[in-house]
C-alpha cells in the first residue's frame, strides 16, 4: 500500500491557504483527474480519490486544525470521513456535488445504492463549445440541435401497445430485486441484486410497442438551449441535468456535460482571471508622455496617461478590467495588466536619421546609471 501524502501537497496548496483557495486547487485536480475524462485509467482514478480525500479534511475548518495538530489519524484515531483505498465513486460526488455543478458534477457517475424498484435512467451525453474571451467575460446562452433518445411518440414512452400497460413482475413480484441464499464455511448467505426480468422497476410490459419494441425511446433530435456562466475556462466541464438521452419506459433523463473550449484571443492573454495586453507605444509617446488607449474585454476603450520617460517593460494593472470568477469559486473580476514595450522604427528618412543624430551623444540619451543598473538586472534575472 503507498504511503500517504500530506493533504496539502496533494492539493498544491501551502498550511496558510484560505476556504477559497482549498476550494479552487480541489476543483482544478478534480478536473484533469475526472474519470470522464480518463476512462479506464487507474492511476488518475486514484489521484482523484487522494484529492478528494484530502479535500474533505481541508475545507472542514474543525478536521483541518485536528489534522494540522494530530496528522493523519486525528486526536481519536482518525477523522471519521473515508480514505482514499476504499472511497466510492457515489460516496464523492454525493458529498462534493456542489463542487462540479450537478449531480455528479461532470456526470456518469450519478447513481444510488438504494434498493426496490427503480427507474430507468438514460445515459448522458457530451457536447463541445468552443467560446471568445468575449463571451468568457459575459456568460453566453448557446443553442445545439442534438440527435439523442426522445419518448417513442407511439406509446407516449410507456413501452406498451395500445395502452396496454404493465403487470407485477413475476420474479421479484413487483420489488425490483432478487435474493440469492447460498451456502458458505460462515453458514447461510444472503446477497440482493436488480432483478434480470424486469432491470428493477418491478413491472413487466404486457404487449410491447410495435414501434419501440419496449423501450419507450427512439431516436430523435431536439434543440437544447445551455447557459455557459461568465467566467468558465479550458477544461471545465458544465453539467445540464435532465437534458441527456430519455429513460427507458419513461424513465429519467439522463444529462449533458458540455466541455469548454478557449478561442485564442489576438489582443489577450489569459492568466486566471487576469488578461494580459501587450501594448507596443511609440517612441516620441514614451519620451515625452502623452494620452493611450487601452481596448478592455467590454469592448470600451480606456484613455490612460502615459508619464514622460516610460521605459520598455513597464507594467500597468487596470483593477477589475479583468474575467469574472465563475460564481461560487471566487469574487469579483481579475484585472488587465499592460505590458509596455517601445517601438523602434526599422526604416528611417534622411531627415530623421540627421535628428536622432543630433542627439546620440547627449546624456539624455545615452541613459544614466540607474537605468543601466535595472536593464543588466532584467538580463541577468531572465538568463538566470
């Protein structure tokens, strides 16, 4: 068995992080290690769960000061939550929905352990979207016309022919499981499993639909209209309940997991919540100061002051003309920070190679020793 890590390694976080930050470095784990992105690795599947595990103690300001006093096993031997080796699917997105968005956040993952008869859930499906900056930064409502399963317009999705309904199954007799008794070394066992004859709803159809042959779906599209919220970036995952393939036999639909995509900006950068504008001003503007415009992500243009003798690699930050935190993991929005570059003209007349002559020896130009200081410190900071 490996040995456990420290909970705040796992996260990536350092003992003084805040609720938020936990929060955020949980998500972001979540995300790259999601079994629905990763099926059939078992090494992400285990990452996931040890992130889980260490969130659970983390968030919970009362497990956190037992763990930061005790370590793992806690003041009475433990924190009364689950580890990693043996935690379920289920159990996690249970108890951190909240975290993903839905009922199992990135869905596949959403079902129950209950017993008796059920409905039949449809499965879920996966869309792509793919979104500018622009739209990052208001929210947007998008329209996808899907082909998925749709209640059989035959039977209405009952499964039955001419409204002939259903009857109590004859094998679990209307409780939707089985028991099974075998004999064992520890005596008589006892195991319950979903009834093969009728898959646990407790009810078979009398006359199938001609048209379904049952099921109660078929195939069909629809045109689902999905709000992606301000702020989302690459990699989230936004779950739409309910919107997913249709139920056998008028079950529950399943959902839909729409995965985002960034469109790369020509003006922006992005780094978190903050967007970074390169802006390339010219040299008169730098050595003798003068009014800029900086386009923002709104799609307004902000006027600012540039001070005489503004050196290349200077750097502005415009606070809160940045993204949005998505709603529930953060406040407020990043900021839009300028890095000032100074552009030199590659090509010059005769009568501007005469001027810039005039003043090649002056001491203004040739720069005094402080200035000379920072610029072999930027070198010598960037090459070390």
């Amino acid at each position: 068995m490996a040995q456990k890590r420290d909970y705040y390694e796992v996260l990536g976080v350092d003992k003084n992080a805040t609720e938020d930050q936990i929060k955020k470095a949980y998500r972001t784990i979540a995300i790259k290690y999601h079994p629905d992105r990763n099926p059939g690795n078992k090494e992400a599947e285990e990452k996931f769960k040890e992130a889980a595990e260490a969130y659970d103690v983390l968030h919970d300001p009362q497990k956190r000061q037992q763990y930061d006093q005790f370590g793992f096993n806690g003041p009475q031997g433990g924190f009364g939550g689950f580890n990693a080796t043996s935690m379920n699917m289920d159990d996690i997105f249970s108890m951190f929905g909240d975290i993903f968005g839905g009922r199992a956040g990135f869905g596949g993952f959403g079902g129950s352990s209950h017993r008796g008869p059920q409905q039949h859930r449809g499965s879920d499906l996966r869309l792509k979207v793919r979104l500018t900056l622009e739209e990052i930064s208001t929210g947007v409502t998008k329209k996808f016309k899907v082909r998925k399963d749709i209640p059989c317009s035959h039977c209405h999705g009952t499964g039955a022919e001419d409204g002939s309904g259903t009857e109590i199954c004859p094998t679990c007799h209307g409780s939707g499981v089985i028991t099974h008794t075998t004999q064992s070394i520890f005596g008589m066992m006892q195991t319950q499993g979903t009834c093969p004859n009728c898959n646990g709803s407790g009810h078979v159809i009398k006359n199938k639909c001609r048209q379904c042959g049952g099921t109660g779906v078929e195939k069909g599209e629809e045109v689902v209209e999905i709000k992606i919220p301000a702020g989302v970036a690459e990699g989230m995952i936004i779950n739409v309940p309910g919107k997913g393939n249709a139920g056998h036999n008028k079950g529950i639909n399943g959902d839909i997991q729409v995965f985002v995509e960034e469109i790369e900006d020509e003006r922006f950068i992005r780094d978190d919540n903050d967007l970074i504008y390169n802006l390339l001003l010219d040299f008169p503007t730098a050595a003798l100061g003068g009014d800029v415009e900086i386009p923002t992500i709104q799609g307004t243009k902000l006027r600012v002051k540039m001070e005489p003798g503004t050196q290349p690699g200077k750097t502005l930050r415009l606070r809160g003309k940045g993204l949005p935190a998505v709603q529930g993991y953060g406040r407020g929005n990043g900021d839009l920070v300028v890095n000032v570059s100074v552009y030199v003209p590659k090509t010059l007349s005769r009568e501007e190679k005469e001027a810039i002559e005039r003043f090649k020896h002056s001491d203004h130009f040739q720069g005094d020793a402080a200035t000379k200081r920072s610029i072999f410190q930027r070198f010598k900071n960037y090459f070390n």
